[in-house]
C-alpha cells in the first residue's frame, strides 16, 4: 500500500480517483468512513465510488465509527462551529486506527481531495504535509490542491462521474450547513435530528446564527427565507410538506 485516499465520495474525491489512476499511481487504497450521519440514498454514490475505485486497479475499504448519534449522546450536544469533534471521532480516530495496523511503518501517503478554490478557508491548502498529526505523523498529500472547479468537472466527466450539486452528504446535516443545504434535508433526516435535539435537551443549529430559530424544524423554515427576513413565528406560513418529521423522504 504506497497510497490511501481519504474519500467520502462527494465530487473532489471522486475526480482524485480519476486523477490517481492518469498520473499512474500504484498501490492505490481508497478508505471511506462510515459516519452513520449520511443521507439516504448516499450508500449508492459509496457504491459508484468504490466500483469506480475498482475500475482503475484500486482497492477499496469501508471503516466504522461509534456513529453520529451515539457521539451526540456522548457528548451531551451537536458539534459547533468552533468545535467540530465530530470530524475528529467520525472520520479521524476510525481512519488512524485503520490505516495504523495496515500501514505500521507509516510508509504510505495519505490523499486528500482539498482545492484552494474551493473556500476561503482553504484558500492556503499546500500541496503537501511533510507530517501530519492527524495522520499519525504520515506524509499527506493534495494533488488538486491548484485545480479549479473546471479541471475538477473535467476530471469527473472523464471518470463517466455525474456531478453532485452539492457537498458530499456521508454526514447530512452538517453543522456547516447552509440554506441550500437544509431545504434538501429529507424527512428522514429531520426527524433523526429532531428526536436527538429533544433527548439531549441541545439544539444542533445555534439560533443567533439562524434568525433566532430554535431547533431543526425552525431551521428549516429560517432556510426558506431570504436572509434576514425570517422571525420566529413565522413558521406558519410555509408548508414544510415532505419535510416534515412525518413527511417522505425528498
């Protein structure tokens, strides 16, 4: 194992999949994680990635976390903005325990799917971290690090990949989420929430950055407004439909 690719299978990762196997690399293993947060329907974009993986000579694994709601209940509360452990407990401990037993010797480069232009947090990604705490002191690499959103697309139409018009959704829905974001959430997923939300007595979505919504169900009528237009109390006039706690998936 020379290479492991972080994957979640949202659009960056699946064009480095691409990208891997055009620049010829070798002992290519592609490690996805299992948040237990992930949107329905998200396992068949997994099971695209991975027979993608499969396609250009890559192996592929699948590795378990504690879960979304079993860490939310651990912790008392959602994830904030400042302090997203659930990155951390989700994604990172799962990938170090995995990736230290197959790659004791810390030989293998870790790949990771971040752009410069994809935000303004990652406006300064380098191409390469000589050692990474978060990796067990590996080597960590971004290779389209310079690609724009064009070179990505055009990575992902030669790999025969649909792309998403949206982030990935392994865990759905984020902390991060936006308007865009929240008035896709199915009804599913608001429900899930909604039962966390009222075991642990803790909002996921802080209010002061959501129009003073409280809860999920709020959220998703603050999203349906332009901002600064929403006031609670005016849930009422919308119909939240299919997105309801009762509702069908979207």
């Amino acid at each position: 194992m020379n290479y492991v690719i972080s994957a979640s299978y949202g659009n960056d990762s699946m064009a480095m999949l691409k990208w891997a196997r055009e620049h010829g690399l070798q002992g290519v293993t592609v490690a996805y994680c299992d948040t237990g947060w992930a949107a329905p329907g998200w396992e068949t974009r997994v099971a695209e990635g991975e027979a993608l993986a499969a396609s250009l000579g890559f192996e592929t694994v699948q590795l378990e976390s504690m879960g979304m709601e079993a860490l939310v209940r651990m912790k008392k509360g959602f994830p904030g903005n400042g302090q997203q452990f659930c990155t951390a407990w989700l994604k990172g401990i799962p990938f170090l325990q995995w990736i230290d037993e197959a790659d004791p010797e810390r030989e293998a480069v870790v790949m990771i799917g971040k752009r410069r232009a994809e935000s303004e947090d990652r406006k300064e990604t380098p191409e390469w971290v000589q050692k990474s705490e978060y990796h067990g002191e590996r080597k960590v690499w971004h290779p389209l690090y310079l690609h724009s959103e064009r070179e990505r697309d055009e990575l992902l139409m030669r790999a025969g990949v649909a792309k998403l018009p949206h982030r990935s959704d392994e865990c759905s829905p984020c902390v991060n989420a936006n308007r865009l974001d929240l008035r896709r959430l199915s009804g599913r997923q608001i429900g899930r929430t909604a039962a966390l939300e009222t075991e642990t007595g803790q909002p996921m979505f802080r209010a002061a950055k959501h129009g003073g919504a409280k809860g999920i169900e709020q959220a998703i009528h603050w999203a349906k407004y332009s901002p600064g237009q929403y006031k609670p109390g005016m849930d009422d006039l919308f119909e939240v439909g299919c997105g309801s706690p009762f509702g069908c998936g979207l």
